[in-house]
C-alpha cells in the first residue's frame, strides 16, 4: 500500500468534515485525538452486516479490547427483505433496528463518517480529529460509480436506485404506486459484480407481482447488462411464468438516462421509454476503501487473506462485506456476516499474539417470487492451501410457502445475530 | 497476594483468544451456525432449532442424516458437509456442553392447553415433558421454537423426514391422523414447557 502523506490524508479527510456538518454531526467536537487510546483498540469502519457483526463478536472473542464503530446511519435498515417493502409484503419498519444492541455488547458506536484511513499511521480520520487503532475494519459496503451512466449524477433525486436500504426504498414505493396503470416500469440491472446476485431479480418477481394485482395493464421492462439471469436462473426463469407482464431483455446495458424526456438508451443505441424508472448504477467499493488506496488493478473492489480478511495491500486492515474481491462468495449479507465473524476471531487471535484457526463462511440465500413463497440458494466453504474454495452449492427444488417460512427464521435470526 | 497473582496467571493461561466465550475450537467453528441458530446454540427464530443443549450422538446422527441427503434440506445439507469437514465432534461437545435456554417465540397458552391435552400419544415416546430418551436417541422437545416443531411434524406426516425410514414409521402414522390445527397446538405446548 502507498503510504498515504499527512497533507493527502488531511486534504481528504476535509471531504468527509463536509458530509458530517451537512449531515448535522458533532463534527466539530473531534479534534485531534479525541479519544486516547488506553487498551488495545479495533476501530470499524462502517455498521453494515459485516462490520456491525465484526464489532460485536471482536467484544464477545475478548471483552479486554476496545471496539469503537464510525456508522454515519442511526438506524440500521436491511438491504435483505427491502424488496417486499416495494410491494407493500412488508412495511420498511419491520427491517428497521437501532445500534443499542451493539451497544449492550461493549461497542462504543460514533455515529460519524470515517472520512479517511491512513494505515501507516494506524489512524482513522473522523471529521476535524482521528481515532488510533491497533487494527481496523473498512466495511464501507459499495459506492454506486454514477459517471458510468450519462444522466445519472445529476438525477439522484429523480432516477432512484433503492439499492442502499432506506429512504429510497420508500420513494420507489410511493413512485410506483403512483404510476398510472398501463404505464411502463423499467428496471436497469449492472454489470456483475454488484451487491446482492440475485437481489434485482427477487426485485423484478416483487414490481411485477404488485403490478398483476393493482396496475394489470403496466408491464415491467428489465434491461439486464448480463447475459442472462445471474443467480437462481431456473428458479426465477420458473416463478417469471407467472408474470406475463415482465419483458426482459438480456445484454441490455444502460447507459443513459434522461429524465426529462423519460427515457434511457441502452449501449446498442435503443432508447425505452418509462414512467418509472430504477436505475441500479454500477458499483464498487466504499469511497474509504478507494482513497485509502485498499481496491485493487480493477480500481473497484478490495482483495483480502481468506483466511484472516486482512487487506492485501494495508497492514493491520481488515476488509470484510461487499468491498471484497478474489473468494468464491456472493455479496450477500449472509456472507458479510460471516467474514465479520471470521474477522473478528482472527483479530482477536491476533492481538492476543496468537495464529488465527482455518474458518470458512457460508451463504444462504433466499428470494422472495409473489407475496408468500420463496427460492434459496446455499454455498458452504472450506480452506485449501489458504484460500477459500466451494464445498457445495445446493437449490431449493422450487419456490414454497415452507421456504418463505424459513426465511423469516432466518431474517430474525441474522438480524439478532448482527445487531442484536 | 501470590494466591491472587496466581490464580490470573491461570486464567490467563486458560483463555487462548483472551478471556472471551470464543476460545474453544467448537464455539468457533460454530461461529458460523449462529447466523440462523442463534449466538451459542440459542435459536432467536421460530424455524430453526436450538442447538444449545443437544446430546452430542443426536447432534452428530442428525448431521450425518442431512449431509448424506437422508434428512433432505436445502439449507442444512450444505452446512452438514461443512460441519463434517471442519471436525462434526467439536461442533457437537461445544453446542451439548451449552445450557438451552427455552425459545422466546411467544406461544397462546389457550393452544398449549389443548396441546398438552392432545399429547398424549407423543408420551409413549417422548416422555412426559418431552424430554425424550437419550439413549436412544429421541430428542428432547421442550422449549424448542414452535415453528420448527410444527416443521416437523409436517414433515413426518408427508414423509419427507427420512423418507422410508422405517424406525420412524410410528411417528409418521401418528402424524398422518392429525390436523394442522392440532401440530400447532403441540407445537405450543412443547415450545412451553420449562
């Protein structure tokens, strides 16, 4: 890693002193080091499903060190399920927690943007002041790259992604709702990779399901820049026979949108008209992860040790969730919580000067088809030769109630176990 | 005050990671469990089972079931495998040394009632309470989510637990003549009982 020089470190974190005064912080109270580190500390930067959970088990593994958690957010709102709040199955309440629970754990959490990370230092900037770590965790989740769609940077406020759990998933909904019926509903899927596989296509089965029960004259348009259905493709290809009203049009990439005339261009040149429209931008990892200099040749994602999660190009960096790159997993909330896990087990080893064990994660996956039945997908892991290889992927033979069922089990389940 | 020093020294000693609930090879291993069966064993949801508390030969006889297909399950066969890969036995001497605390999934005591009324035939087996017989192997029910217990009788009833298995033949025909109704109310009874 470049070691980051202190004017550069300083000239960035000025970026994030912005985001926390606009977002009505307490920037101006950090200064300096505003909180001296007295024990053994591991700063995490970002309260997602993999830093939310690293945070916590970093205290269950060894209450002696301290965990403090840079999360900007008050509430955590889950990305998994926020497809059914579009439909109306669910209200975005029910995916709606507060922190106390890490709280209750130990977690001191700071409800302020890591603007900066300077590894050679062992800092994380946080408006005007620092906090030094032992080690950290950058769980920054991804940033959409809005320059690769023309249009697009200068309609956010028009041309929704819902793709970050929260205010835009309700604002899709209300948009939706207020679509006349007979109108078109077009849906813009990224090239992989992105978060969540199988995530736009649950999404399509939730838009096309609400609209053959209220709008039966409006038809879904799913331009996808993939070749085809990425995730669970028979499984969805099974549960589409049920929505005639769903036009999808594989290798479909967009790459403009103009709201004013209510209409994107795909790269072949072909323009669609909408009246809605929900534009999933491509991705890459957390803006900290970038400029900090952790992402790779592609410039977008963050290779890791597989087996402790430490960064491959930052010493005493840990980065976990869909920031990652190089294992054979998903970007999925489950995996997340999982290397957050794995993290903070191997931190903790770590710390206490001792070799981190061989752990794996897991994947399980479900998607909602219509408003009461689900699909999943399962992938466990093993470690060869240090890296983190696929034992087994395993579907369910179709979409049931009694999946649907468990996957509430889950979602408790999950839920509790990352900020509970 | 040597006593004293002496005996932190110990305590240090005997904490590999650091003093905290992760140290031995099971709990971490199981670390991975926790996501869908709850920190330690102990089940947040209604379908997944606490594993807190689970004899160490039943654990280990229901991961050999899903990992070979016997017990079919979309989620669980995945996992067994890796349970298997990374050492069944310190999953089970971790998760059997963990006290079960009874689900919190709130039952109606009205339906647990009637549950406890209609279990009579579940006694022969099971015990009064439900404890089951360790030695061989019928689990112990009580305080289990009652979603996952209404799973299994469902389960049983279409023949897709072990299907053709024919030590459990009884439980399957017991199932079959009962109403859905009726598994909800033993499911409540047996998620009740302390």
């Amino acid at each position: 890693m470049k070691a980051m020089g202190r004017r550069e470190f300083l000239r960035t974190s000025g970026i994030g002193l912005g985001v926390g005064l606009l977002g009505g912080g307490c920037a101006t109270a950090m200064k300096g080091d505003f909180a001296p580190k007295t024990a053994r500390r591991v700063v995490v930067v970002g309260g997602g499903w993999g830093g939310a959970t690293a945070a916590k088990y970093v205290r269950l593994g060894d209450p002696t060190i301290e965990v403090i958690l840079l999360e900007p957010n008050r509430q955590f709102v889950s990305c998994p399920f926020s497809n059914l709040v579009l439909s109306g199955v669910r209200t975005l309440d029910s995916i709606t927690f507060d922190y106390s629970g890490l709280r209750r754990h130990g977690v001191r959490v700071i409800h302020e943007m890591a603007s900066a990370l300077d590894p050679a230092a062992r800092r994380v900037r946080v408006g005007e002041g620092y906090l030094e770590y032992d080690r950290a965790v950058v769980a920054p989740g991804v940033e959409f790259q809005w320059e690769l769609v023309e249009g697009l940077a200068e309609n956010q406020d028009k041309v929704l992604h819902a793709w970050k759990a929260g205010p835009q998933t309700q604002a899709l909904a209300e948009q939706m709702r207020a679509m006349p019926d007979g109108g078109v509903f077009v849906l813009s899927i990224p090239p992989a990779a992105y978060r969540c596989p199988p995530g736009p296509y649950e999404r399509a089965c939730q838009v096309a399901w609400y609209l053959k029960q209220s709008k039966p004259r409006s038809k879904l348009v799913i331009l996808d820049a993939n070749q085809n259905i990425i995730s669970k493709t028979a499984l969805f290809r099974a549960a589409w026979r049920e929505y005639p009203n769903i036009d999808y049009r594989a290798s479909n990439k967009v790459v403009k949108v103009d709201p004013g005339a209510r209409e994107v261009t795909t790269d072949f040149g072909d323009k669609v008209k909408y009246d809605v429209v929900n534009l999933i931008p491509p991705q890459r990892a957390g803006t900290i992860a970038v400029q900090a200099d952790l992402v790779g040749a592609d410039k977008r994602w963050c290779e890791v040790n597989h087996l402790t999660f430490e960064s491959a190009k930052a010493p005493n960096v840990h980065v976990v969730g869909d920031s990652t790159i190089g294992l054979p997993v998903p970007k999925s909330g489950n995996v997340a919580n999982a290397m957050g896990k794995v993290a903070a087990v191997a931190i903790v080893h770590q710390l206490n000067g001792k070799q981190p064990p061989q752990l794996a994660p897991g994947n399980t996956c479900y998607s909602w088809v219509n408003d009461r039945e689900a699909i999943a997908v399962v992938n466990t892991y093993r470690i060869e030769n240090g890296k983190v290889v696929q034992i087994e992927q395993k579907l369910t033979p179709g979409q049931s109630a009694a999946v649907a069922q468990n996957s509430l089990g889950w979602a408790r389940s999950i839920w509790n176990d990352v900020v509970g | 005050m040597q006593v004293v020093i002496g005996i932190a020294l110990v305590l240090a000693a005997a904490s590999v990671a650091g003093a905290g609930p992760l140290d031995t090879p099971g709990a971490m291993k199981a670390l991975n469990c926790s996501a869908c069966h709850g920190f330690a064993g102990q089940s947040a949801g209604d379908t997944m089972p606490i594993l807190a508390g689970l004899w160490p030969e039943y654990f280990k006889k229901a991961i050999a079931d899903y990992a070979s297909g016997k017990r079919p399950s979309t989620e669980m066969e995945p996992y067994a495998k890796q349970v298997i890969q990374f050492g069944v036995d310190d999953y089970a001497v971790y998760f059997g040394g963990l006290k079960r605390e009874p689900t919190k999934i709130a039952v109606d005591a009205t339906a647990a009632g009637r549950g406890r009324a209609a279990a009579q035939p579940c006694v022969i087996c099971h015990g009064p309470d439900g404890r089951g017989d360790r030695a061989k192997l019928i689990p112990d029910l009580a305080g289990q989510p009652p979603g996952y217990l209404k799973n299994q009788m469902m389960l049983f009833r279409e023949d897709k637990r072990s299907p053709g298995d024919p030590s459990l033949k009884a439980i399957k025909e017991l199932m079959k003549s009962l109403s859905d109704d009726t598994m909800s109310d033993l499911a409540a009874y047996y998620s009740s009982v302390r």
